[in-house]
C-alpha cells in the first residue's frame, strides 16, 4: 500500500514509524512531515489543512490510504474533500469531528447519548474550569482554583475571540482512552495518561501535552471495556443517529473521580503525546487497522499492547507555550537513539546537515523497558543526552504512578 501521512508533529512521526513496520506497506509520503518522518518516507511541502493540494498529491501518488494525524483539516472538512473524491481516508468528517472542534456540540451530543461529563455552570466562580469551545493547539483550558485564576482566565480567553465555557472542577486522576472505530465498530486501545501542565508538579499554564506514559495500572481489560461501552460507543452510536458516523481514532478525554469515570473531552485523532507512548507498545499490524477502519471493515478483535512500559518526556523551547523556538542547533539525538531512546520529531527542522528547532514542543523522548520505573529512567537518561539552549522539560512525569519525588 502507498500511504500520505498528512501532519508534522510527534504524533505523525510516531504514526509514521509504527505503519513502517507493516509488511503491506509499499511506500509512506508524508504532507508536509518533518526531518524525522523524512528518514522513512518522502516528505512534500504541502500543508496539513491545504484540502486541494493534498487531494492532488494523493492522486499524483496513486495513494491506497490517506491517515491524518492533526485535528485542524479534520474539523476544516479535509477528509471530507479527499473521499468525494474516492480517495480512501483513516479520519473523521468535518460534522463528526466537531466532536472536539466544538466543545458545546460534544456536550450537547454526551447528553443525549447518557455519557458522564463535567457538567456546565451557569455562573463562572471558582473552583471551576474555563475553556474555549473551538480548537486551541491544547492551550484553551484554564483550571481556576480561586478568583485570582479565574480573572487571569477570562483576560486570556478574551483574546481569542470564540464562545467560552465554564465547567464544574473534577477532582482525580486523568485518563486517556483511544478506540479505533469504523463508525460501528469499536476497538480500543492501551490507556495512557498525559501531563499538561508547563511545570513539575502540574503547576503553571496548560500546554499541548509535556509527557505520558502506557500502561495505567490502575486500569484493566475490564475497565476498558466498560468506558468504551460508556463512553465511546454511546457517542459513535448518536453521531451515526444525527448522519455524521465517525470514522478514525475516537479520543476520550477522562477523569477518574469517586463517582467513576467522566468526560472532560473528546479529540477526533491520535492524541498527542500519549500516541509516542502506545504506538511502541502496540502488536500487529496497525496499518491493516486504520485501512480496514476506513474502509468500513474494522475487526472487532483487540489490538493487543506488549506487556513492556512506555514512558514519553517532551523536549520544549524554554519560552513554551508563549512562544515557540526556531533555528536552535540541536545536538544529542543520535547518542540518545543509540542508547536504545525513541527519538520522535515534533517541532524540528533541517539546516544543512544540522537539526535545529522549529516549534514549541521540539522532541519527544520515548523508552520502553519491562517496568514503568525502568522505562522512565530510561527515558531521562536519554533526555539528559540531548541539548540545546533554553531546552526545558518536566522531570516528573510518571512520578506519581511510582510514588517517587
């Protein structure tokens, strides 16, 4: 199979990575990719949300299957306009994928499907969750504990002009649930759990993800099972009552309270950057799933995780989230590679011979070892290998899940 990977980030590079490993695969183009993806396919400079140019690089390249990776051409209607015109897609359609570009849709079609949420507030007072109902790269949701917060919230979501909504404050452990689906069938995969918060400690302002790791211990089959019948499938089931059937990766935002598990949102993609830390763990053919889900023939067997432990840390320009870095000299990822790290691209670019930084969030550092704590060593080893001028990164992700400082 030849197959266009649309994005640029760590998600796409992990993407592109694991279907690499697929006996069926023939060729892997990515749009626009990244110097990491460009070491396993060809990458061209078409943008991820460029609907035309990407349908005339599918055509030109005879693609079998289209994955994209970023949820802005999902929400655009890119997939839309690459299966009007016959090119098979692993992504939803703009109506169903205003599950995540609309968070007052998604509540609206949580409750009427049942799904446990975060309820609503009519009045914004703290404790409380701020968050922007359209899309916003990770950074719209502010978690307010006092009025102090709260006012700081609505100075910045003023800023962004769109409709904003105020949550009731969860309290528990946040959770991360995939599920491929076909837009009946539902498939899931290997929970993880990520860390948003710039700093240690889950202090200062939420981010696009600084970190994760697979398996969640505290999750089983079980468990899984019973949030994909609670969660997902009521939403796929409702989706496909209002014409909009979701087809692709189906992204459950939760959080574990005493109460069981609740919503906080639904993405319409591989998350980013749990994907760097359940792709490596996955067995099988992933390309054979996203192609079978797109073309509507998705086994309802488990993709099954090895029992080995993944951990991701993120590498981010020292300014991150205000702002991101570009033309820094990164030295350190071919010593971190052959110390046996996952060296995923996510905000990078070629100068010559050099790799220099192109974004916020600049490298994503993965390890897998038999056991969390040794995957997470194993991941700041690597970490600490790497370089470059202003480079942060949180030093405890996955501390919690080892009770360790």
């Amino acid at each position: 199979m030849k197959v266009l990977l649309v994005g640029a980030g760590g998600r796409e590079h992990a993407l592109a990575w694991k279907l690499c490993q697929s006996p069926r695969l023939d060729e892997l183009h990515a749009a626009p990719g990244n110097p990491g993806i460009a070491r396993l396919g060809e990458c061209h400079p078409v943008r991820a949300e460029d609907g035309d140019g990407l349908l005339d690089l599918a055509h030109a390249l005879r693609a079998d299957l289209v994955v994209v990776g970023p949820e802005a051409p999902l929400v655009a209607g890119v997939a839309d306009e690459l299966r009007h015109a016959g090119v098979s897609v692993f992504g939803p359609s703009r109506d169903a994928a205003r599950i995540e570009g609309s968070k007052s849709f998604a509540k609206d079609v949580m409750r009427t499907a049942g799904v446990p949420i975060a309820e609503v507030m009519s009045v914004a007072r703290p404790p409380c969750v701020v968050k922007v109902d359209g899309l916003s790269a990770g950074k719209g949701v502010f978690v307010c504990a006092d009025e102090a917060a709260l006012d700081e919230a609505l100075r910045q979501v003023a800023r962004l002009d769109q409709p904003v909504l105020i949550e009731e404050l969860l309290e528990g452990e946040e959770l991360s649930l995939f599920a491929l689906t076909d837009g009946q069938t539902v498939v899931p995969l290997s929970p993880a759990r990520d860390f948003k918060r710039i700093g240690d400690g889950d202090t200062g302002p939420n981010t696009g993800g600084m970190g994760s790791y697979s398996p969640v211990a505290e999750i089983d089959e079980a468990e899984v099972e019973w949030i994909v019948e609670t969660v997902h499938r009521p939403v796929i089931d409702e989706l496909a009552k209002r014409g909009s059937p979701f087809v692709g990766l189906l992204y459950a935002g939760l959080m574990l309270t005493d109460a069981g598990p609740k919503v906080l949102e639904f993405n319409c993609r591989f998350g980013d950057p749990e994907t760097q830390s359940i792709l490596p763990r996955l067995r099988g053919d992933l390309l054979e799933a996203l192609a079978s889900a797109a073309a509507g023939s998705l086994s309802i067997e488990a993709i099954e995780a090895d029992a080995d432990a993944a951990v991701t840390v993120v590498l981010t320009g020292g300014e991150y989230p205000e702002r991101p870095d570009s033309g820094t000299p990164i030295d350190g990822i071919e010593a971190a590679e052959a110390a046996g790290a996952l060296i995923f691209h996510a905000g990078t670019a070629a100068r010559g011979e050099r790799i220099v930084t192109n974004g916020g969030r600049v490298l994503n550092v993965t390890a897998l070892a038999p056991s969390l704590e040794q995957a997470r060593q194993r991941a700041y080893d690597a970490c600490e290998l790497i370089s470059f001028e202003r480079m942060h990164f949180r030093r405890d992700i996955a501390a919690g899940a080892l009770n360790v400082a």
